[in-house]
C-alpha cells in the first residue's frame, strides 16, 4: 500500500514551482517550445517549460533524479539520464543512458555536465524544502540548458515512506504532527513481518484468508510429524492441513506457515499463528487435499506433492508456487522514531491481547501499556498441558478432578508470574477459561483410541464422554463463565495461580493488582457468584502467605445481553472489556468460521459494506458497545472501558473508542504500533479539526 | 395444576355463611359445641356451628356432599355419609357409610334422611348461588338435626375448572368474564392432549426435556424400521434414538411417542414432535443406550429391552415404566364455549405457526385467526421430499440445479394451494427456506453410500460435498436468507410456487394476499435483494396467468442487529415479526439445543430466573423486541408487528406484546388455545386495572 499524501499539494507544486521558476536567472521557455513543436498551452508541464534554465553547453538528453530510495527511504541520489541529438524537428535518443553521479561502471551526468547536475542536486534539495516532501524530478538538458520537466512525489514502499516522514520532520521540513499524518497506519503492519516483495512476480496457487500476516517459504509437509521431522532437519516446511487441533501445535510451532482448507480468520490456526507470528492462511477451499497421495490440487488444475516449495503469503491470502523475493521486517529507527512521536499525541490506552510470556514480551518491545487479555485456555493448547486438560476432563471423581488441578496450578502460577515479571509495573488483565472442554480432545478414532491408551480408560467410556461434550454449535454452548459455574474448580484454581503469582511478584518488588475479566457473561448473577468464590481464593492466598494484595474483577462484554444489562452488572465488574469478535457474530447472527462460504459474495454484492470481523460495524455492533458503556458508567461512574479482540487495533473501532469514552484498546502484540500510530493520527487530527 | 381462585373467598365465605345462620330457623350451636367438647371459640367452625339446624330425629352421623365432579366438572352429587352413635363425650363410628343418593347397592342418606337430604340439596344450590363457587359441604346430622360444620371449594382436574367455570357463567351465577378469569391458562394445554391420570402411580425410568405434551404408551424400539414395523402390526410403540434426523421422519409417524438422548427443545425430534402433536422427550442424557444390544439402561441401572412397554409423558419430561391409567383429550363444548367467551374480549391477534396443511387444520380448528409462520424446510423433511432436497444439494450444474428445482415446484405449490384452501380468507404468512442445507443429508457412512447409489455420485465427491456443508455454528452459518442470496434460485422457485397457489386459490373465489417472510436478516439490504428478484418472480407469474395479485414482503427479526436496524429495514417490510427463538438465543450467545447441559443448574443458582427458552426474558430479550418494533414504526408507521416462535404462546410474552402494541402473536396450533385464553385474561385485568 502506498503511504498517504496531502491532497493539495498538486495546487502547491504549482505555486512552488512557478516561485522557483520567477527567482531563477533566465528562461528558454520559447526555445524549447519551439524545438518540441509543444502546443502553446500544456497546462503544468507548460509552466515548467517556463522555468527552463541555461546552465552551459554542449549535452543534451531527458531524465529523471531523486534523492531518497523509494525502497528503504534512505537518502541516495538515482534516476536516469539518457543523451539525445536534436533532429529536424525534435529530440531523438542516443545511444546509451548515463550514470547521473559518477560511477566506475561507465561515464555519468555528473562528469558530463557538472554544472546542471550540481543544479539539479540544488533544485532537489530547494525542492525537498518548498514541496515539503521527497520529488522526483524531470528535466532535460538542451545543449547544456537545463529545462525541468516536472516533479512529482516519488514512489515509495512503507517502509520507506516511514523513512521519509521521519527525516523530513527531523530535518525540520515538516512537523513532527506531519510526519505522523504522513503514514498510513495499515502500512506499518507490512513493516512488522517479512513480505514477499512488492516487485517479485507471483505464481498464485491458491487464494484463502489471510489469517496472520508476514510471508515465508518452506516445503510442503501434510501432518504436524513431518513438520517436526523437517525442522529436525533445519528444513523450512509449510504444513498443510484440513484444519488443525491443539494436536498440531507441536508442527505449526516447527513450521514457518501455515495453511488450512477450512476455518475463519478466528479458527484454531489463525489464532495459534498469530499469536506466534507465523504467516497463516485458512479457509483455503479451493484447495482439494489428498491425505493418502500427499497431494494438492489447485483450483486451476495443477498438482503440488509433499516437498515441492510454496510460499505462504499470510498478508494477501495466497500460497505461491516456489520462492519469490522477500523483504525482511523493519523494526528500525525510523518506525521507533515515529511510535514515539505518535505516543507524544495520543490519547487513548493502547494494550495488546498476549497470552504466553512469549506474547508479552512483543507486546512489551511493542510498548503496550499493559496486557488487555490474557486468554488462558490458549496457554493449555501446548504440549505436557493438552495431556492434562485431557485428563482433567475425563476425571471421574472429585478427588480426581481435584488432583489434576492440583497439577495444572504451578504451570499456571508459573505463566502467570513470567507474564507479570515481563510487564513489570504495567496492567495484566487475565480471562478466566473460556473454551469449551472439546477443543481440547484428540481429532478422529486413531486420536481416541491412542488416548484412551494414555489415560487407561476404556474406550467406550471415552467415546461417551466425548459424545457428552460435543455441542451443535460450540460457540453458544457450555463455555467461558457456565463452565465456570457448572465446574467452579477450574476458576478457582485460576485465581489461585494468579493470586500467588501476585505475592511471588510482590517479593520481587513488581506492585501489581491483576485484573481478572469473566468471558460469555449474560447475567448479573453469573458475575456475583464467580465473585463470591474468587474472594474467598483471595482471602485463602492472603492468609496463607501473609501477603495483602488486591485483585479487580471485571467483565467481558460479548453477548447482546450483556451490553444491555451493563448498569446491574457493573455493579460487580469494576472495569467492561467488550470483546468485539463474539459480540460480531451473536449481533449478527454469524460465526466467524462459517462466515467465509459467503462473505465474499456478500461484500461483493454490498449485503455489508465490509467484513463486520475485518471493520468494526458501527451501526450494530456500535451501537449495543456505545449503550453498554453508557450503562456500564451509569451502574459505576469510574467503571474502565475497552474493547479487546480483533478490531482493536482498527482505526474505526479506535475512533469510536475515543468517542465514547473508552480507557483503552488491546488488540494482538504485531497490531499494537499500527493502533499507536491511529489512535496519534485520530487525535491529530480533532486538533486540527479536519 | 390447579385452577385458579379468587383470592378473598375466605372473607367472602365467612361473610355468607353468617348470613346464611341468620336467615335459618334455629340453630343448635350450644348443644352441638357441649357434645363435641369444642372449645368456646374455634374460628369459622365456631361461626358454622351456629347454623346447625334442626330437621327432624332418628339419624345421626357426618358427611361431606358436592354437586359437581371434580374430574370432569358435570353435575353430580357424590360424597360419603358415615352414620355416628352418640357416646359418652363424642361421636362414635358406627359400622358401614351410607350412599348420599338412592342406590341399588345399599343404603343412602337420602331414603333414611329425606329431609336432610332436601335441605342439603337446597343449601348447595344456595351455596353455589351466594358464593358464586362449587362447593363440598361437610355436615353432622345429630339425632335427625343437620348441623353444617364448612364448605370449601372442590377440588378439581383442570378439565372439570373449564366445566365449573362455564356452567357457573352460564346459569348466570357469575359472569362470563369472572368464567374468563377463573380458569388457569396452562391449564388448558391439559386439555389438548392425552395425560396420565393425575391419580396414577408413576414408576419414573428416566427424565428428559418435555418437548412436546400429551403421553402415549408403547413398546420400545430403537430404529425408524422398526416402528414401521410395529405400526404395520397395529402394535402402539416408542421410540428411542440417539437424537434424530430427516431419515426418521416415517418412524415418528409411525410411533404414538418419541424419545431421544440428546437435542432440546427446538431440535428435530421436538419440532417434529410438536407439529404433529407426537409426545416427545429430548435431552434424555441420563439414559445409556446400546443399540447393538437394544437395551436402554436408566439412571438407577434398571434396564429396559426393544418390546418392553413404557409410557413417555411429554407434559412432564418422565419416561415410565408401565402403562398407568390416562385421561383423555377434552376438547369438548365447555373448552369451546370458554375460549369463544374468550375471544369476545381478547384484543390481540393469535395465529399459529403450521407447516403443512395438516398443521393449518389443526389452528383452523383451534380458530387461529391465520397462520403467522410457514416454516417451509419443514415441508422437505418427509419422503420423497427429502430425496429430491439431497439431489438439489448434489446438482453439479445450475441446470442440473433448475431441473431439481422444476420438480420441488409442484409440491410446494400443492402445499400452499392446500394451506390457503384450508385457511380460506385468513391471512397466510410464509417464511422462506431458513435450515442449513446439511440438515437434509443422510446420518452416518452407510447412508451416505446408500445416498451415493441412489444419486448415482461418487462417494469420495459426495464425502466432499458434506465436508464442504459441515459448519462450526450451524445456527450462525449459512442458512436462512444467507442461503437465498448466495443460491437465490431456491428462493425463486419457493415464491413462484407461493405465487401460483395464489393464483389457482383466486379462481376458486379465495381473495389472498400471501405474506412472504425472509429468515435471519441482519441487513437492509439482505431486503432488497430479495425483494428484486421476489418481484421480478410475481411479475413473471402475473403475466403467465393474467391473473393480478398483490403479496407482502416481510422480515423476520431474529438477529440482535435486525432489532437494532429495524427502521431501515421496514423500508423495505411491511412487516416484522419477532423470531424470539433465535433472538433468544443470540441475545445471550446460548444455543438451545446446547443449553439442556447446564441450564437447571442455572436455574437452580437463580442465573437465570427462568430458562429465557420457557419464559422469554423480558430485561434482554425484551428490550430488544421493544426498541425493534419503536424503530421499526419509525421506519413505516403502519408496519405490521408480531411474534412468532415457541414464546407466542406464552402470556408474559403475550402481555408483553399487548403493551407495546404488537399486532398478533403466532404460536404452535396446540398453544393457540391457551394463547386466545391469556390474551382475554390479559384484556379483562386491563379493564379491571388489576
């Protein structure tokens, strides 16, 4: 995407031009008219004309010159020069371009015509100052005359138009609030991950939804084994697969991408890729997977087999056949430069959703102001812990239950600590365990009977209870807070782990009071009676370690009616995160990962004006976020508000946040400089009143 | 359950039977208090023992007489008189009661006591009279002197209150409004359908979600063949299954009852149950069942076998052993008279919702003013129905696609035709197809290989297909107007067969005008699509057949968002109808199909006051509708309002409805009668600003 650019500066460039061309020493405007054979009004290009310029003689030629990369932004001279003869009645191209500073590999403008190049540096820099932006600049050379052509804004990646602002603000060209006005903040987006570069041709193989950004190359691998094989290997591999379960964490982790044929940008993999940065792509249906052949066939027709090489393009959507050129990530001082500025401006909370000290600590070089949700259920998606929810899950008793949990609380205490030490002095704010129990069971018989193995339970047994829990629709069924209530010991073992992972920061001098938010609420009651035990966990911790510590309890606002119900329940909740994902699909009646098979056809026909997951829909969804924090702050007029989810780090649902009101924004760790940088352009911009 | 009773007829009670002793001609208090020991003063039986009256000598003994059955409400004397010694300080049982009345068996009261008899006779037509009540009367007669100790209401069967109630109106006793008020509405529902005799002792195998009322015994079996079967032996049966799908639709037929294992109250078994008055059990999920084996093991480890005899009371949600004694259905004239009575004062609408022409009947028969809800999928769950609904979802080509469609046609055309025909000038309210397509597909591997045969596909294509319907949240995928956008043929073919219904309806002198309603709307626009093509579809019709017709294009309101956006989308509805079912369910993000795991829990905690499926929830849900139907006026001022759906019938939300204004309610035909009853009850209360 192209950076932005102030919309008059075509009326500017004019008037800076026709400034520059009256303060210059001549014109051999009739001169060059007549060697062009130009009409006699050619509207800008005939005002250019007029600035043409003697600067000696002997070469002629056209070219172009600026004075920064359009790739990287950095200062450096480039463009072309090519020699001409005049003949008969106009310019007629030599042999050969010129170099236009000197150059080993051949003659160059600068040796030719020292005079006019030294000219067009000056003009150049005259420029830069006068247009307030980086130019490239057409001229010609007429028998020694320098004549410019035109000037235009030079092309630029992100990356470079990060650059330019940047240095053209510390150069004293432009304001600091320019600079930040300058960049559109989607664009910084690119700059955090690699990217297949811009000029690279692509072989599309395949289109599906760009589910985590940044692009990698590796060969094709079909389950989470070979994947893990590959990386053995020090092999880049990108696993393929129908769709992923907590099963397949170990591969993706082994992976450098991911691709699934079915899910919504909120399935298993999207969120597992995003949350560790690896480029994803999901709901690729075109694809048709042969599990046995270890093939792909694309929707054109063409094959790919287990170790061909594809590239991942998790920014667009597509798998590309082979290796196409990429750009790395730049995390360099210009974007610092520039987030420092913005946050100079800001003035609304940025937080990031992190759920591993891993996520913490990017959303920490980030510069989050704290974490604005911990989902806890995703820290037992890994490893040693999948096999213990599995267990706790097919626990049998109480006391069986009990002693899993007994064993599941120093894992816990333990995130929870290295959560707290990364981020210091700075808001946690933790969701209690909001998934439902089958996302944690094995996929197909093969998973069944290995696991009934593992846990010596009978196999019928297992299948039934497997039966028990699964549900027509898992997203409105037994999860967040009624599995909270239903089996209250898992909540309490929660707040047990974050509570003593308070007094153990508290030793190591880290003041904190964490923030506990109860997910999928829709009552009043469902808040008082998780309330009730989680203080009673605290007075236990409080007695036992000697320690006094606070705890804010808190609400996730994602049902309909809980934003209709937010005065009485914040009577309870001392701070509302809405979490906008859920909220989506209930207000529409929609589930991000069936919603594919038809969005696309309904923003092509304009059903909706946009992906409601993609863009925060402001007329529904808005209206029930602008009620329920209305009435949160009616039921506790110091009540925090935020939302938390996939659109926090959009410029609309920032925009509306600044609005209303809210505290503060958290969206994923890589999406947090692109809301520093909305949030500063947002409230630039009510300064300016533009 | 009991029929209601006005609350202050302990005072009313006191106060008439004082004036009764007034009135008399003596009174043998003090001989009585002295021969019994009472203590000087013992409440309302000190004041009755004044009236003790003397009418002539010989017998003595107590009794108690009532002058009306209290299990079926007909005029009748029946009670018991036991004759009494008198002994030393009281009264002594002497051997064998008498018959009240003249008897063949034996002896009765009223040959050895003829003139008690008469004054007994005479003081219960007075007792009836002055407190406006049927009354049991307990007595003594003391050496010929009747003595009257208390009257209290008899007890009674809901069907004998509806007797009670009417005959007391129509002897002008009370008035037909007091008749109105006297009967509880649930009650009625009673009345529709078979029930196990109150009196019955109940050996309780299992209980499970009520879905559909009425009881029926039969022998067990545990597949759709074999209740075909068992029907074609004329042999009444029950059938249990794991939940159940399109392929079981001819065992319920056959079955008197259905039970399943899993689902709740809007799952296939229950909404089938309910349409054709089948009782039904879902939720069952304390039974074990092994199908191999053909046993069913209950909760308390008893086991039951295919061929064993058990009762399934759907009014309760008990499964029994046995076969206890049952009461009939009692649709007789007092129910008739009662809700005719009724209708005269009620002031909003009830239609019912009908699926097929047998359902019209029954709400034409239950003088349901129109049908408010045609679910038209669910026309396509029977028979052959289903297999051209599968070869639809098979059609590789969109003519492949029309010639399915060409031979639906007929059928939903024979559909409506006959619905119209049966509803006559009644307004006649279509919704367009709304269920998820994979509902119609086969359950398990073998009847997708037998599908595979009959359609003549590939397995491994058909496999992928399913794979393809499959959804995460069939609830928020892609049904309903989704699935008319995306395939909009389907939508064509269903109005075109509405369409020329109303065509061949008008040359048979039926003047409609077809109501067609869109399911799941979320977005204005979602309207005008289909209004586009619905239009050009009538126009086409129209000029085929020379015949004008108007319809009407309305929308259900379903979704949080279509409440939140009604007054754009009414510009395009003339009107709305409240899906409060799915509203429900998206307002909390609770799908209630799931719910059944923990919502007694919920229950139980006061989560919720209410299952908000039962009860609708007025805070949430509530505020929904209302905002919706204020915005939805904004939009079109004369836009016709409704509900539909499982509440309809229910009287909070049917006074919910009248307070803000709602057109008509629309309910399953068996709870149109309770509807037309609440409805009155409703208006009179009103009246009498109670």
């Amino acid at each position: 995407m192209d950076a932005e650019f102030p919309q008059d500066v075509g009326a500017q460039l004019t008037e800076v031009l026709r400034s520059m061309a009256r303060t210059w020493e001549g014109t051999t405007a009739r001169l060059l008219r007549q060697a062009k054979g130009a009409p006699p009004d050619a509207g800008l290009g005939l005002v250019v004309q007029e600035m043409a310029l003697a600067v000696g003689a002997g070469v002629s030629g056209s070219g172009v010159i600026q004075f920064a990369s359009g790739t990287t932004g950095t200062p450096e001279i480039n463009g072309r020069f090519v020699p001409q003869t005049l003949h008969g009645e106009g310019l007629r191209d030599s042999d050969g371009a010129l170099y236009l500073t000197r150059d080993p590999r051949g003659p160059s403008l600068e040796e030719h015509a020292p005079d006019a190049f030294a000219k067009l540096v000056e003009f150049g820099a005259l420029g830069r100052i006068r247009l307030r932006e980086e130019m490239e600049i057409k001229f010609i050379l007429l028998d020694g005359q320098l004549t410019i052509l035109d000037a235009v804004r030079i092309q630029r990646s992100n990356r470079a138009a990060v650059r330019i602002a940047v240095d053209l603000a510390s150069t004293g060209v432009i304001t600091k609030e320019d600079a930040i006005l300058r960049v559109q903040p989607a664009a910084l987006s690119e700059l955090l991950h690699r990217q297949v570069d811009r000029s690279a041709k692509r072989d599309v193989f395949v289109r599906g939804i760009a589910a985590s950004p940044g692009a990698a190359s590796g060969r094709l691998v079909f389950t989470a084994n070979e994947a893990q094989a590959s990386a053995a290997r020090s092999e880049a591999c990108v696993l393929v697969r129908r769709e992923t379960t907590p099963e397949d964490i170990r591969g993706m982790h082994a992976a450098v991408a991911v691709v699934t044929l079915r899910g919504g940008i909120t399935s298993h993999a999207a969120v597992i890729g995003r949350g560790i940065g690896l480029p994803c792509i999901v709901g690729a249906s075109d694809l048709d997977l042969d599990e046995r052949k270890r093939t792909i066939i694309g929707p054109d027709g063409r094959t790919l087999k287990a170790g061909d090489m594809v590239t991942v393009d998790g920014s667009t959507g597509q798998v590309l056949v082979g290796e196409p050129a990429m750009l790395e990530a730049a995390l360099d001082e210009a974007f610092q430069t520039l987030l420092s500025w913005a946050d100079d401006v800001r003035d609304i909370g940025i937080r990031a959703n992190a759920d591993t000290p891993a996520d913490a600590q990017t959303a920490r070089n980030f510069a989050a102001e704290g974490i604005g949700l911990v989902r806890t259920e995703h820290m037992f998606f890994h490893g040693e812990r999948v096999d213990l929810m599995r267990e706790m899950i097919f626990a049998e008793t109480p006391i069986a239950l009990a002693a899993v949990l007994e064993r599941l609380l120093p894992l816990q205490r333990a995130d929870f600590s290295e959560i707290f030490q990364i981020m210091q002095d700075q808001p946690v704010c933790i969701r209690l365990f909001d998934a439902p129990l089958h996302e944690f069971l094995p996929a197909g018989k093969q998973g069944m009977r290995d696991l009934a193995e593992v846990l010596n339970v009978p196999l019928a047994q297992m299948t039934a209870r497997v039966d028990d829990l699964s549900e027509y629709n898992p997203m409105l069924g037994m999860r967040g807070v009624r599995l909270g209530i239903t089996v209250p010991e898992i909540y309490d073992m929660q707040a047990r782990a974050i509570f003593e992972a308070t007094v153990a920061s508290s030793a190591k001098g880290i003041v904190l009071v964490p923030e506990i938010m109860i997910p999928l609420v829709s009552a009043k009651r469902e808040v008082e009676l998780v309330q009730s035990r989680l203080d009673a966990v605290a007075a236990a911790v409080r007695a036992e370690s000697g320690v006094d510590f606070e705890y804010r309890l808190g609400v996730m606002v994602e049902t309909p009616r809980a934003a209709l119900r937010a005065e009485d329940i914040a009577e309870h909740a001392a701070f509302l995160s809405f979490g906008t994902n859920d909220l989506t699909q209930m207000t529409y009646g929609l589930s991000r990962d069936d919603a594919g098979k038809f969005m696309s056809d309904y923003v092509k026909l304009r059903v909706y004006p946009e992906d409601p997951f993609h863009t925060l829909d402001l007329d529904g969804v808005g209206e029930l976020l602008q009620l329920g924090a209305d009435r949160g702050r009616k039921g506790r007029p110091d009540v925090t508000l935020s939302i938390c989810g996939e659109h926090g780090g959009d410029t609309a649902a920032i925009a509306f946040c600044r609005t209303h009101g809210f505290d503060y924004v958290s969206c994923s760790p890589f999406r947090v400089p692109v809301a520093r940088l909305s949030a500063a352009q947002l409230a630039l911009k009510d300064k300016l009143g533009t």
